[in-house]
C-alpha cells in the first residue's frame, strides 16, 4: 500500500520463497530508498491466530547466499542445505515436472475476433494448458493461446535459462518479460523463440532486470484442416539473480545428495534407485516394489556390429549387449550373447575409393577413378570424373557421416550410435528404448556441375537418392529431414509403418552447404519396455550427384580445346552441347535450353515451350512477356509488360476447427525477369519485412523465391497477434513451361468451365507453370495455370481470382488455377479494329472519320488514323444530270413506240388485200395494188379505216395476232409463186 497525489494504489508483488511454520511464515518488504527492509511474519491462509512476531530489520537488499545454502528467515543466516537437497545460492532451478511447481500458473484464451461471444472464447479453451510430464512441461496441441507464467522479484541483474523442443511451425512459440506494470521488456524485443531440429533440444538466454519480472512462454497453435501440431517442450528452467532461496530443493527420484551444502544432485547407480529427496540410493532387492523385475534376456537384447578391416580384408562380427542391459542371463529361458570374433571378408570400397593397405579406404586422388575394387585411374584425354558420392558398402561409417541417439523424455539414450553399420547396408539401432529418435547425418559443403556444362544450372544443381525399407510391427516412422547452411532442418518426406524396399529422389536447386538428416523413431508411445526392438529402418545406398570435392567411379566425355587437345579438358561454354563426331562444343540453337543430365549430342538442346525463348546462357526457357497467335487468318499480337510486375491475391478468410481466421496469400510473377523468379514468400514469424529478409540474406530458408508461392496469413486481429503474421510458405512454379492459346500444354490442363464468360471474344492466353518439389501427394510435383484474359474494364494490374469451384485455387491440392483479368491483357490494336464513317457534303468538301470498334477489345498498337477531308459534287449537278438522262429516255420510247406502230399498219394493209384477192374467181390473177414498186421499196398508200383505233389499241391488238409472222411469210410466198392462195 503506497500513496500517490493523494490517492491509494494498491500493489501485489509475488516473492516466490517463503519460510513456513505452522501457523505464519515470514517474507521480507520491499527495500527503501536506502537499502534497508523488514522481516514480518504474515499468517498462512488457512491459519487463524494472533500474537505475530513483531517487524524486525531485514538484511541488506544486496545481501545473498552462495551455491548449497539457503537463507533461515527465522535467524537471517545463511544454512547448508540438508542431505538430499541443493540449492543454487543465488538461482533457482525448475528441472522435475511431475506437477506444475509452485508460482507457475496457466492462462488460456482464444484471442480472435472470429469467435463472437467472450462466453465462447473462454470455453473454447477450458481445457488447454501446459501440461507437466516428469522431465519437461508440453505446451497445448490445439489453436489457443496458452501462458506458462512466473513472477520473479530480482535484487540485481540475472538470467533466465531454459532448453526447449520446437520443431513444428504451425505453433508460434514467444517467450517474453513484462515489468509489474504489464508492459514488455527491452530486453525480449526478439522475443520468437527458433525452430529445432527433430528430436533436438535447444537453448534460450535472457537477462533479467532488477525488479519484478514476469516470465511469459507462449505458444498459440494454427490447425489447419484436421492437422495436428506437434508441442512445443520446455525443461531446465534456470533462473539466476534472486537474492537468495529461503529453502532448498529436494533432488529428485533417480538422484541423491550425500552430503549438507550439495548445490547439484547426483545420478544413483545402475540397479539401485532413489525416491524424492534421497540421501543416498537403494540396491534393487527381489520383491522390492520401487524396483521392476529383469527379466530373461531374447535376441532383443542385443545386437550385432562389424570391426574395421585389417591388412587381410577380414572384418570381425562381434555381438554385443544394448545398454543399459536390463535381463538377466542366469535364468533358465534365457539366451546367452552369442560369441564374437568370427571372421568375414570385408565389403569392397565404395566407388571412388581404394584400399590402401591399411583398415580403411581412401579417396582416389583428384582426376581419378575407381569401382572401390580396383586401384585408382586416371581419366584418359577428353574425359573428366563424374564426380559425386556413392555409398553402397556399409563396413565403417564414412567420414561425413555421423550418428546419434536422442529421446524426449531423457537423455538415457546420449552417447549410443543411433544406426549400425552391416555389410551392405546401415540400419537403425537400438537405442535406449523404444521412443528414442535413432539419427544419422550426412553433410555435404555444396554442390558442383559437370565443367563441360558450366551454364546448365537450371532449376537443379545436383540430387541424393536412396534406397530404404522398414520392418515394423508398431507405428514406427522414418523421417527424411534437409538442413541448408546449418539454419533449420525441415521435413522433406516422411514413411510409416513397413515400407517396402523403394528409391527416394530429392532434387538440390541452390548452390549451399546442405545436411541430410534420417531419423527412426519405433513408436512415440512414452514406456521404458522394450517391445518393438526387431523394429527396424535400413538403408542400402546413398548417392549424391555433383558433390563438390566429390570421388568419381567413371569418366564422362567432355569437350577438348584445340590448344590443349592432348592432355586436359576445356569446359564447353555457357549453353553449349558436346558434338558426338568432334567431341567438341557446339551452341544450342535458339530457344532451346540444355539438359543437365545429358550434354552430349544435339539432343540435349531441349526446344523452350511455345511462348517462350531461352536465354543467353541456355539454361532455362522464360517468356517476354510478349505472345503471338493466328485466328481466322489473323494475327494477335500480345504485350504483358506492364503485368511484369509481381501481382498479388489474399484469398479467404477461411477458418480453422475453433474458429482461427486465416489467409491464403498468393504472389505471381507472370514472367519474371529473363528468366529470374520475382515472386516471394517469407515465413515472417518475427516482425521483420520481406524487404528486411531479402537484404540480410539470399539463402534465408524462411524465403521463397518463385514465380508462384503462396503462404498462409494470421492476420494481425487474430489471436492477438500485433501484426500479421505468415508461414507455411511454399513454392507452386518454378519453372515456366509456356504460354499458349490452347487449354492444354503436355499434362496440364484448363477447362473452359472453369473461369466462364458469355461474352469473351478475344481467345485467353494461358501461361504453364510447374514446380519441381515432389510431395507424397503430389508424385509428379505441383502445376499452375495463370489464365490471362482480355477486360476492356479493368485498367492497369486489373485483378487475380481463382475458381469458384476451388476456392483455395486448387481443387486436389496439386494443380492450382488464377484468373488474371486486365486491360493490358488485350491484343494489340490493328486496322481490323476500327471502322470508317463518311460525313456529309458541304460546300464541296466531306470528311471521313474513323473509330474503334465497340466494344473496344485491343491496347496500344497502332494509333487511330486522323480525320480525312476530300472534295465532292454538289446536289443541283447531280439533279440536272438526272433531269437529262430521263427526257432522253423519254424521247427515245417515244420514237421506238411509233416505229412499231407504222411497221404494224403496213402488215394489216398486206393482210387485207390478201384476203380481198382470195375471195374472186378462180384463175384470175389479182389486180396489181401498185405500180413499178421494187424490192426493197415500201408501199407509201394511207390505208384509211372507216373505224379508227387509238394509239393504245393498235399497240394492243399488234400483240395479239392469231397469224404468226412464219405463216405470213409461207402464205406471201405461195401468192407470189402460183398467184393464188392455197388452203
């Protein structure tokens, strides 16, 4: 209780040592401004009584007992601590965890806003907690956020000092200080605790202030689909710095101290054991309940190793006991260690190696060769080694490779080899028991391609292969794990249960120090029973390509520079393939790229997909940017520059089991730069940038580079967290393969249904991607398909979707689909693109205008041509002209109409006299009608008609005579031939 402008504050401060008695306990109050404080004794809560000791002075704030003694509040002396105790002095020390230990406490909350109501936040998470078990405490498995939290008031500067297990990266794991006001330390401002390798412990250091510090380890878990995380492991808390411990620690069951002022505990020896506090150990008595019975020994207890080779090539079988050795051999039933010392020949060397002489093989020399049986040769002119490593003989463990035993729960298995070596082949050992991790590690400086294809990097720089089973009875599991310059080891693959023998291939794409990491581990079941020990992982070979510094068993052809084409090899250029006939360096043709697993023939030049180009080098094919395509005879010309650019997609929100909210964040760089990946996702569980990762280091493995990834967000009002959060980032494409208008390139494939448009005219181009990660999903690695469609509507970068039938962009988790809608996804413009219009005339002038067709499905191209003006006629011209033409035509029917009608009036004369004639007397010739009238020469008589027709009439009755002009013309002949009219 203090006093502040008059007010009254109120202060809780825990001290975490107290003195007990029966009834009150003595505690010290905080130290004043000159250093001094007080001894009182407070009640215990459940303790009712009066008569308390009076305040007495205190020792001096900077007072404190040294290591194996406790401060007796009753005398203010320092005290040895008692047989089967110990203390630090001036630290504390949390190493048993069958409890949770006094002044820890557990604070569960769901802190997202997806969660509506706070009744449902707190009961969501009733049940999360860390959880003690024996050696160490484990954090909660489900997505809550959940606070292992101790107070500690420190008289000086200090340390806190745990070690900790955190191989899972879909927990956040923090641990963090707060004064007595609730507000973080400077000296936590990185508080996210790093990744472990698995089965591994780490280590974590924090100075401490002066004063109340509030210890905070926090871990929150992200469940995605029905995943479960792995905890987070926490043991040895050390804290250094408290002025003093009013009591010591009891030594835990397995230990004892002997003697008074112990400041450590000592492990019992083997068949004795020790209750907690123990002052010394107890033998193993038959029916002792505190001890468990041997029992007889079987072929599980223990196992078989090969010596090295001596000078004869003979290598020893020896069989020994697995440790600690629990049964017993006196009993009738059980079996004895089979003798040793029987004599096999050894296995050869492994390729590149030689037998020297001596117990071991040695590396030929640089530029030679083996088999492992023979001796070492040299590479003949034109040929270089196919350098790399190979192992498939298994008598010693190779020099880069190491092996070791770890369990969780304990250190019992420290110091055992994890795998045994056997002939032709290395297997998994015993361990300590059953839930022990057996580990091997092979560790590669980096990686080298052939010379003769300097420029081949490519996407793969070199690979490891290996051949493996297991032989399980329980639920084993053998884990492959790639570490890159020593950061953080991520599971690649893992297998479970009996496996039969199979090959594993992992491809290696950057150039850097790698580890392999195989792990076995018989069953995760916490028990000290050795049921499963025939449980076994083997592995036969290991081969690695491209090693640098590597042993080579064969020579490969390399390309021979004219001035030193006796003795050594010139590496080929950049790009250029090994001619068969001349065994010398040829380029690959344009737009093609060379293969890095074969370099000789023209036949390596592999041609780039359609819409695309190689580079300078040949190594890979990428896209301009710019497309070309014939439809209908005409071509569409496509510019994607301004979508060069990385384009950006937060798709979601999507939640987890209890609500967790969270993002799938996607970046695509639609071509990249020549060739180069822009497209980056960051695993950015501490608060930096991408930008901040990329300048500190390229080789970061919490970056992708890519030209799709993805990555999944927590953003910042979820569980929390200050801002937003992303992990899990992964590579979609990492390779281009195309661009095409077609909806098919090789194996991938786009259905039309998928990204619908009624109104679509201008074809999509659809850019092929793959990735060269191989999951167990997903054998033939991820694929993605980026649709770029032409919309008028939507300028600059326009907008990424992803199906509505996947809306996570995938529907099967191996081949993911964008929709890249935008203006600058339109064709170039053409002369096929717009129209012209004609204006009126005036004043002798037209005007020609010319506009786009609509809708308007084309960018950039050719400019729209400017307004044409011409001279033209004017209306009256016309008018007249037309005004003639028809009086002429008039005049003209006119003229033809009376032609035909005199013509008509001559042929009816004709008739009628015909006639007139016909109707005399026999044999008198007719009259002659006229005189002296040739031929040739018309009859110029006016016929008159007493019954005159109209001009229309006669027209009328000249088309419908009944006599046809033919039979006119037979009937004037017979009158002028005989001169009468024949019937």
């Amino acid at each position: 209780l203090s006093t502040h402008n008059g007010s009254l504050i109120f202060k809780r401060v825990q001290l975490p040592f107290r003195h007990l008695s029966k009834d009150y306990h003595y505690e010290y109050t905080e130290c004043d401004s000159s250093g001094s404080r007080w001894r009182v004794a407070v009640p215990n809560p459940s303790a009712e009584c009066s008569g308390l000791p009076d305040p007495m002075k205190g020792k001096e704030c900077t007072f404190s007992c040294a290591s194996g003694e406790y401060l007796e509040m009753k005398n203010q002396m320092c005290s040895k601590c008692a047989a089967g105790t110990y203390s630090l002095g001036s630290g504390i020390k949390f190493d048993e965890w069958d409890d949770l230990p006094a002044g820890f406490s557990n604070v569960a909350t769901f802190m997202d806003t997806a969660v509506e109501s706070a009744e449902n936040k707190a009961e969501s998470c009733d049940n999360s907690s860390w959880t003690p078990h024996g050696n160490y405490i484990e954090s909660n498995r489900d997505d809550c956020t959940v606070s292992l939290i101790y107070a500690v008031h420190l008289k000086k500067s200090g340390s806190v000092f745990f070690e900790y297990q955190y191989i899972d990266n879909n927990i956040f794991f923090e641990f963090f200080i707060q004064n007595d006001q609730c507000k973080e330390m400077d000296s936590t401002a990185d508080k996210w605790v790093k990744l472990t390798d698995n089965g591994e412990w780490d280590s974590h250091f924090v100075a401490l202030k002066p004063g109340t510090n509030i210890l905070y380890w926090r871990t929150t878990g992200i469940l995605m689909g029905s995943k479960v995380v792995k905890p987070v492991l926490v043991k040895n808390i050390t804290i250094e710095g408290v002025a003093y411990t009013s009591e010591c620690f009891p030594c835990k069951p397995g230990t004892f101290s002997d003697k008074p002022g112990s400041s450590n505990c000592q492990m019992c020896p083997r068949n004795t054991y020790s209750e907690k506090g123990a002052k010394e150990c107890t033998n193993c008595n038959e029916g002792s309940s505190q001890c468990t019975e041997r029992p007889p020994c079987t072929n599980k207890d223990f196992f078989q190793i090969h010596t090295l080779c001596d000078k004869e090539g003979k290598t020893q079988i020896m069989y020994k006991w697995i440790e600690p050795k629990i049964c017993r051999e006196d009993l009738p039933e059980a079996l004895k260690l089979p003798p040793s010392g029987e004599k096999k020949d050894c296995p050869p060397c492994n390729p590149g190696f030689y037998n020297n002489g001596s117990s071991s093989c040695a590396p030929c020399p640089q530029g030679m060769i083996s088999d492992g049986t023979k001796e070492c040769k040299a590479c003949p002119a034109g040929t270089e080694p196919a350098l790399g490593l190979e192992y498939k003989w298994w008598n010693v463990l190779p020099v880069n490779m190491k092996t070791s035993c770890f369990n969780v729960d304990n250190s019992k298995c420290d110091g055992m080899n994890g795998w045994e070596v056997a002939g032709d082949h290395i297997q998994s050992g015993a361990g300590g028991s059953d839930n022990d991790y057996l580990i091997l590690n092979l560790h590669i400086p980096g990686f080298k391609p052939p010379t003769s294809v300097t420029g081949a990097t490519g996407s793969e720089l070199g690979r490891i292969s290996f051949i493996f089973e297991t032989i399980c009875s329980a639920d084993c599991v053998m884990y492959f794990m790639v570490d890159v310059n020593r950061k953080n080891t991520n599971v690649v693959e893992s297998w479970g249960r009996t496996k039969e023998k199979q090959s594993y291939t992992h491809i290696i794409s950057k150039n850097a120090s790698f580890t392999f990491t195989w792990a076995f581990q018989r069953t995760n079941r916490g028990q000290d029973s050795r049921q499963f020990i025939r449980d076994v992982a083997k592995i036969y070979s290991i081969t690695v390509t491209n090693v640098l510094d590597g042993v080579a068993s064969s020579c490969r052809a390399c390309a021979l520079g004219s001035e030193q084409s006796g003795s050594s090899c010139v590496p080929c250029p950049a790009g250029h393939y090994i001619e068969k006939e001349t065994n010398q360096c040829k380029e690959c043709p344009a737009n093609t790229y060379l293969s890095i697993h074969q370099v000789y023939g023209k036949e390596s030049c592999i041609p780039c997909g359609p819409g695309s180009k190689s580079n300078k080098d040949h190594s890979t094919c990428f896209s301009d940017c710019t497309f070309s395509y014939l439809r209908d005879n005409q071509s569409l010309n496509y510019d994607f520059t301004n979508l060069s650019g990385v384009g950006s997609l937060m798709n979601g929100p999507s939640f987890t089991s209890k609500g967790t909210k969270f993002f799938h964040f996607f970046n695509i760089s639609l071509c990249g730069n020549e060739g180069k990946k822009m497209a980056i996702c960051a695993d950015n569980i501490t608060d930096v940038t991408v930008k901040d990762m990329v300048a500190e280091s390229e080789d970061s493995s919490s970056l992708v580079g890519t030209f799709v990834c993805q990555s999944t967000i927590i953003p910042s009002d979820s569980k929390g967290f200050r801002t937003a959060l992303a992990l899990q980032s992964n590579s979609l494409a990492d390779t281009f393969l195309g661009a095409s208008a077609e909806t098919t390139l090789g194996n991938i494939s786009v259905e039309t249904e998928m990204f619908p448009s009624s109104q679509r005219t201008i074809p999509d181009v659809n850019f092929f991607f793959k990735s060269s990660t191989l999951t167990t999903p997903c054998e033939n690695g991820r694929a993605t398909v980026v649709v770029v469609r032409c919309n008028p509507t939507k300028p600059g970068q326009g907008d990424i979707s992803v199906p509505s039938t996947c809306p996570v962009g995938t529907c099967d988790g191996c081949t993911f689909y964008f929709m890249w809608e935008s203006a600058e996804a339109c064709p170039l413009c053409t002369e096929h693109d717009y129209h012209e219009i004609e204006g009126a005339c005036k004043k002798g002038f037209q005007e020609t205008l010319y506009v786009w067709n609509e809708p308007k499905q084309c960018m950039k191209g050719i400019a729209l041509p400017e307004k044409r003006v011409s001279t033209c006629e004017t209306m009256d011209f016309w008018l007249k002209v037309g005004a003639a033409v028809g009086a002429f035509t008039a005049v003209l029917l006119i003229a033809l109409t009376c032609y035909f009608w005199k013509k008509n009036q001559k042929l009816e004369y004709k008739y009628s006299k015909l006639v007139m004639t016909a109707n005399s007397k026999e044999c008198e010739l007719p009259a002659a009608d006229s005189c002296a009238i040739m031929e040739g020469e018309d009859n110029e008589e006016e016929i008159v008609y007493s019954n005159k027709q109209s001009l229309l009439g006669k027209l009328k009755s000249l088309a419908t005579k009944t006599i046809p002009d033919r039979h006119l013309s037979n009937l004037l002949l017979n009158i002028s031939r005989d001169g009468v009219i024949n019937r």
